[in-house]
C-alpha cells in the first residue's frame, strides 16, 4: 500500500477519531481478529507435526489427537469471524449514523450564501455516495490493517523460522509488488475523486428533471434532458471503466509474480528435501503457508482502492461539516418589539462579487406601517428583505430594530418576531395542517384562523379530508395559488411583529388575491408590514412606497406623492395600465 500524503493522512486521522466513542466494540473485533489471523497461521504449523508424526514416525499421539486438533482450529476461526463481522458491522452503521447525522445538523446551520452557491445534487451525493464509502472503506481497512496484516506477520514468522534461507529468496521479489501497489493507489485517488464529482452532477441533472417535469413536457425539453442525462451517464460509465481497471491491474501481475515465486519454492524447496535439509511435514507446510500468504497480501495491495474512494468521501464529507455556520455572536432577547426597523448606511454586496448589491441605506419604517416595494427585477428589493432576519449578514452598516442592533440579538429570537413568505413557495410532504404549524405547536382553531385569513379555509374544507389532506412533495397535489395561500398563513400564524411578503401574492387570481389583501388589512394593525408585489392593488394602500433601481431606493412616498411626481413610480404604472411588460411584472 502507498504512502499517504500529508493531507490523506490528517483525513484518516479525522476519520479514525469518530471510532473513539465504540472502543470496546472496536477491542472485542481485534480480539476476534486477532484469534483468526493466529489461526490462519496454526493451519500450516499444525500439518508439520501432523504429516511427519503420523507418516514419517507414525507416532500414535499424533494419530490421535490431529483430527480433534484440526476441528478445534476451525471452530475457533469460525467463532472469531463471526465476532470480527458483527462488531466492525456495528461500528459501520454506527458511524454512517453519526455522520449523516452531523451532516444533516450542519446543514440546518449553514447561512444562505451556502445554498446560493451549492448545488444539491452534490450535497445528496454526500448523504448516500460518500458516507456509504466510507463505511466500505472503514470495513475493508480494519480487516485489511489487523487481520490481514496480523496473519502475513504470523505466517512470516513461521515460514522464516521453518527455513530462513528458503523464505528469504521467496520474498526477493515483494518490492516489485509494493512499486507497482505504490502506481495505482494514485492513479485509484484520482479517479475516484473525478467519479464521485460525475455522480453529484447525475444527482443534480435527476432532481431537476423529477421537479421540472411539467416544464419539460410542456416545452418539448425531452430531448435536450436526454442528452444532458447521457453525457453525464456516459462520464460515469467511463471513469468507473478506467476505475476498474486501476483497481484489478494489480491482481494478474501479483498472481504472475505469486506463481513465479510458487515455482522457485516448489524447486528449491525438492532439492532441500533430498539433502534432508527439509521434512516431508516441513515443505508442506512452507508451501500452505506461503499459498496463505497470498491471499492476505492481495487483499492489501488491493486496499489502495477502496481506501483511496473512502478518503476522497471523506474529504467531501468532511468539506461540508467544515463550512462556516450561521454567525450567532447575539446574546439579546426582546419579547414584544414595537416594529421599528432603521437603517443606517447599510450595505451589502455578495460574496466574490466587485460592486455593492444594495446601499448604502438610510431609512425608518415606523412600527405598524404598511410599506410597499416596487422596482425592476435584480433592483435589490430581495436583498433588502434578507437583510432583516439575517439571511444574509449587512456588508457595512447597522440595522436596528426598536433601537437594537439585529447582530445584537440572538438569531432565534430576531426571528421568532419576523414572519416571512418568499417568492418561491416551500411546502412539505404533510397534510395542510402540519404546513401551516409548522415549527411550533398549534391547535385547530389558530391553523383555521390562520387559513381563513390567508384566504385558503374556502379550498382547504372543500378537500375530502381538510386540513389533513397530504399535499405531496413540495404541494404537488396543489395549485399554485394554493400553495402560495399556505405559505401565508404559516407566516400569520407566527403572530410575528414583522411581516414581509417578497412577491407573495404573485401566483394569486383576482378573487384569491383580494381575499389576502383583506385578511392583511386586519393583520397589519399591530403589525410593521413589508410587502413586495407585481400588481398595483398592493402597493396602492400602502403607507410608503420605496422605489428600488440598481440596488438604491431613488423615490418614496405614498401612492398618490409618486404618481404626482411622475418619475420612475409613475412610468412603472403606466407601463401595467398599459398592458406594456417592461418592468411592469415587478411593480
């Protein structure tokens, strides 16, 4: 096997560290181990004694007590390798269980630019590909590593201490297997790093063809789906190919060099026997052993494989848990804010990116106020919403709310005040109610309430089971305006202080649409409201409006201010009265 670089062997290090809680399960399978790889070596030890007591001297101890000897041998390495498979098999399962498990708990602390920057189907890939490796791997380097070592280390003992000078020419040859050993392992490294990265890519190309289905269909996408899945599918067929090969073109020249060496001994070893340098017991038993030998040492030179794919796994694994979490330095608590949101000289620009997205901001939104966003796609609105349960931390400046810097607080309790439905709506695989309560415990009559306000009681009564229907994934079995109606009564139903709808009623017919709109008419006393919408029915209320262009807000005022002025607000209105789409879809 191959000397690992620096970096593999901190990985393996790492790796070996989650061990650490399940060493008595880890003791009790070297035991084992260690009792099969001693019997593995008492095989060729006991049939000296054997064949030269009972046919060279034929003495009747031997004739006796081989037999019941051979048995015991056997049932004590059945016995050690059925301990050896069940304790490395609860330690796998245990440490697939841990790892998917800190994976999944890091996950939920990831902060948004995470999401925006990863694609799923790798993450997935994580989850199922890499954590399965690594067990594969662990397995196969614990056996290869105690078992198969300990049993070469017994049976070279022997051999050597049966006749020095035969096994020392034996063993000439063992270099070539280690240069060659030495060769794959990096070729193995390589490729499977580039066929776990293939596998991620598939993943990705299955989840977006599975949730665009419709889209696909519709606009004649098969073809073009077909060929994205083939070139990826074809990827993979030939890295696993050359994988492949790596993997097994160490075994025909270990056998060739294994039957070269088989050859020698069988030669050397006859003549040794005629000059009486050898028993009869003596060369069989030097012949079983090294015919032992092989075994364990192709299973060790074969290990470079599934060693190399567990450390590859296990730096991608290990590449998530490392990710930065959510920055949480807030220890405040506020119980009942008041509203008021103010920013000063807030900025903020994405990661990598050369200009500021947003900024800098300085504004109030007065506690209870209804406040609009209007403005071109990409203007910032978005952004500017993110900034507020800190989905996306300010670049520069503050925002206080009631006079607090938000950093100041802790994250739960900022967001426990801030109700927020997002433009692109996220439902789970549960009945109606379990989507509207989400994360907290409610009873019937508030996820009712919650829904009636949404606007979304009519249709949910109408479904045969109400609010136990199960809607599928994501709300398949719903519409969109549907959906988008559950969305928002999961908000209402937070009680929060803040509301913010980024483009929430964007999927709503007319009659939908003005069945929210008086639902948060009556939600908004007590309530600082922030709405961002496409039809001017939203806007046309509202308490303020901020007009957002590249990211600053170039005008704000009410409804009728705006259109008095006739500026970027008016030409907006204008442009939707008169049915033009530029910039109009985002007013």
């Amino acid at each position: 096997m191959e000397k690992l670089p620096p970096s593999s062997r901190e990985t393996l290090l790492r790796l070996f560290g989650y061990f650490k809680p399940y060493w008595k399960i880890f003791a009790g399978g070297i035991l084992a181990m260690v009792l099969l790889a001693a019997s593995e070596a008492g095989i060729p030890a006991l049939l000296k004694p054997v064949l030269d007591g009972t046919f060279v001297e034929r003495d009747p101890f031997y004739l006796k007590w081989a037999p019941l000897a051979l048995v015991a041998l056997f049932l004590v390495r059945g016995l050690a390798q059925l301990g050896s498979s069940a304790a490395f098999a609860a330690i796998s399962t245990r440490l697939m269980h841990r790892l998917r498990e800190e994976m999944f708990e890091r996950l939920l602390s990831l902060p948004t630019a995470f999401y925006e920057r990863t694609i799923s189907g790798n993450v997935i890939s994580r989850f199922t590909y890499d954590v399965s490796q690594i067990s594969h791997a662990g397995i196969q380097l614990f056996n290869a590593l105690i078992k198969d070592s300990l049993t070469v280390i017994g049976l070279l003992v022997y051999v050597f201490w049966l006749d020095w000078q035969l096994s020392l020419f034996t063993f000439i040859l063992l270099p070539t297997v280690a240069l060659i050993a030495k060769y794959v392992g990096r070729r193995q490294r390589r490729l499977s790093r580039a066929l776990q990265e293939r596998f991620g890519d598939m993943t990705h190309i299955l989840e977006e063809t599975t949730r665009g289905h419709k889209v696909i269909k519709i606009h004649g996408g098969q073809d073009y789906e077909r060929s994205r899945f083939d070139r990826i599918a074809k990827a993979i067929r030939h890295q696993q190919f050359k994988l492949a090969v790596a993997s097994t073109i160490g075994v025909p020249i270990v056998e060739f060099v294994g039957a070269s060496i088989m050859a020698a001994v069988i030669w050397i070893g006859t003549n040794r026997a005629v000059e009486d340098q050898l028993t009869v017991g003596g060369f069989v038993a030097f012949f079983t052993a090294l015919g032992l030998l092989f075994s364990p040492v192709k299973r060790l030179i074969k290990l470079t494989d599934p060693l190399q794919r567990g450390l590859a796994a296990a730096e991608s694994v290990f590449a998530l848990l490392d990710e930065l979490p959510e920055q949480d330095t807030g220890t405040r608590q506020i119980e009942r804010p008041r509203g008021e949101l103010r920013f000063e000289q807030v900025r903020f620009r994405y990661p990598g990116a050369e200009r500021d997205a947003l900024g800098p901001l300085d504004l109030t939104i007065a506690p209870n106020s209804f406040t609009a966003l209007v403005g071109a796609s990409g203007s910032g609105k978005s952004t500017f919403v993110s900034l507020i349960p800190r989905l996306h931390e300010v670049t520069g400046g503050r925002i206080l709310l009631d006079g607090i810097d938000i950093r100041e607080l802790a994250l739960p309790a900022l967001r426990r005040h801030v109700a927020f439905v997002d433009q692109q709506v996220i439902l789970f695989n549960d009945s109606i109610a379990a989507n509207i309560a989400y994360g907290m415990q409610a009873d019937h009559d508030r996820i009712r309430q919650a829904a009636k306000d949404a606007g979304a009681l009519e249709f949910i009564e109408a479904l045969p089971e109400g609010f136990d229907t199960p809607i599928g994934e994501n709300g398949v079995k719903l519409s969109g305006g549907q959906r988008q109606r559950l969305a928002i009564a999961r908000a209402l139903i937070t009680d929060a202080r803040i509301l913010i709808l980024d483009e929430a009623t964007s999927a709503l017919d007319t009659e939908s649409e003005r069945l929210v709109q008086q639902g948060l008419e009556r939600l908004r006393e007590g309530r600082t409201t922030l709405v961002i919408a496409h039809r001017l029915s939203t806007v046309q209320k509202a308490d303020r409006i901020l007009v957002f262009e590249q990211g600053k807000i170039i005008e704000e005022g009410t409804h009728e201010e705006l259109m008095a002025r006739r500026g970027a607000y008016y030409r907006l209105n204008q442009a939707q009265l008169f049915g033009k789409h530029e910039g109009a879809a985002d007013v």
